[in-house]
C-alpha cells in the first residue's frame, strides 16, 4: 500500500490501518514508498497478483478483503483502471 506523500495526504493512513485491522492468514500488508501513480491514490498493489486498486477508501477495505485476499476474485469496481481496462 502506497504511503507516500500523495496518498497520505488522500488518506493513505487510514486506508492501511483498516487493512492492518482486518488480518488475513498469509497476507502481509506493508506500507511502501511511491508506487509511481500519483493522483490516483491512495493505491493498493496486490502482489504476486499484481492486481492494482486505486482511490481506496477505509469503508472499502472490508470488500477487497473478504472478495479478492480470502477469495480470491478481483472487487472490479475498485480496479485501476489504467493497468486494468473496463472494457
């Protein structure tokens, strides 16, 4: 999860406290330094899924948890869509 300048200041911090406090056994979250898409934040990067979702909200985090980090299945509305394409 992105927790750059940027992001921060769209709230990057709560974002990533909501997924600290929503554990998933053999998910590591981690904060990390720019992710290269600034203004699109704040942004979180599955990995090794390379799954990309952007303007991530708090109220959010509950539904990519449960649908795409125990499920497994990409939450589609939450996509970026310049690495995946809506069409």
């Amino acid at each position: 999860m992105c927790h750059n300048r940027t992001c921060k200041k769209q709230g990057a911090a709560k974002v990533l406290a909501a997924l600290t406090n929503l554990p998933v056994p053999d998910v590591t979250v981690t904060a990390s330094s720019c992710l290269g898409q600034c203004g699109n934040g704040p942004m979180v990067l599955v990995l090794p899924d390379m799954v990309w979702y952007s303007g991530v909200q708090p109220h959010e985090i509950p539904l990519l948890v449960e649908q795409h980090l125990r499920c497994g299945e990409r939450v589609k509305q939450m996509l970026y869509y310049r690495f995946h394409p809506q069409g």
